[in-house]
C-alpha cells in the first residue's frame, strides 16, 4: 500500500507535468496560427498527443482515486483516516493537514499516516 500511494503521488504529479506541457503546446499553436494563419498545422500533432497523454492520466487518477477511497474507507481510526482522505483524496500538504488537525507541525500528521503503514500495510 505504502508503495501504491507513493505511485499515486507521482501519477498526481506526472498529470500535473504533462498539463502544462499541454498549455504550452496551446501556446505554441495559437502563436503559429497568429503567424502563418488559421488553419496551420504547425504544432497540432504534438497539441493533439498531449491532449491525448492527459486525457489518459486523468482517467488513470481516478481510478486509482476509486481504489484509495475504498482502503481509506476501511481504516477505522478517525483521526488516522481524515488524515489519508486529506493527502490523497484532496491533495492537500502535510502542512495543510496539520493546520487542520490541530498539529503543531506538518510530522503530525505524516506520521501518523507512516505508523499506520507500518503496522497495518502490507
């Protein structure tokens, strides 16, 4: 599991990269389209597999998302819990997560998500 949400967190991020490729393959068409006209296809083939890419990585997050919410779901201690929901299922910063909890550091809560890995994870 601890590996699985470790892959989670590089899919989250490769999905991030590859939208702003994405935006600057948008740029780069609008600029060639601006150039040489509407209708130029400078571009459009690395726009399009981009799109492609994102639209593919999308739908791999969210599966993966589904399969997370399920194991979260089953973890029974509620502080333990919100803590999982809050990293992986709302993206937010082990910082983010502790100003909410009420820790004082962002270890709080990672730590707490470590120890239940360790103890419960396979």
């Amino acid at each position: 599991t601890r590996e699985r949400l470790r892959q989670f967190d590089s899919l989250v991020q490769e999905l991030h990269e590859e939208q702003e490729r994405m935006q600057r393959e948008e740029r780069h068409v609008r600029l060639m389209e601006a150039t040489y006209g509407v209708g130029c296809l400078f571009g459009a083939e690395a726009l399009e597999q981009s799109r492609a890419r994102v639209l593919t990585l999308a739908g791999q997050r969210e599966d993966e998302i589904a399969e997370i919410r399920l194991w979260v779901e089953c973890i029974p201690d509620s502080l333990t819990r919100r803590a999982f929901k809050l990293r992986f299922l709302d993206g937010l910063s082990w910082g983010e997560i502790a100003r909410r909890m009420g820790y004082g550091s962002d270890s709080g809560p990672r730590m707490l998500c470590a120890r239940y890995l360790a103890e419960h994870a396979g």
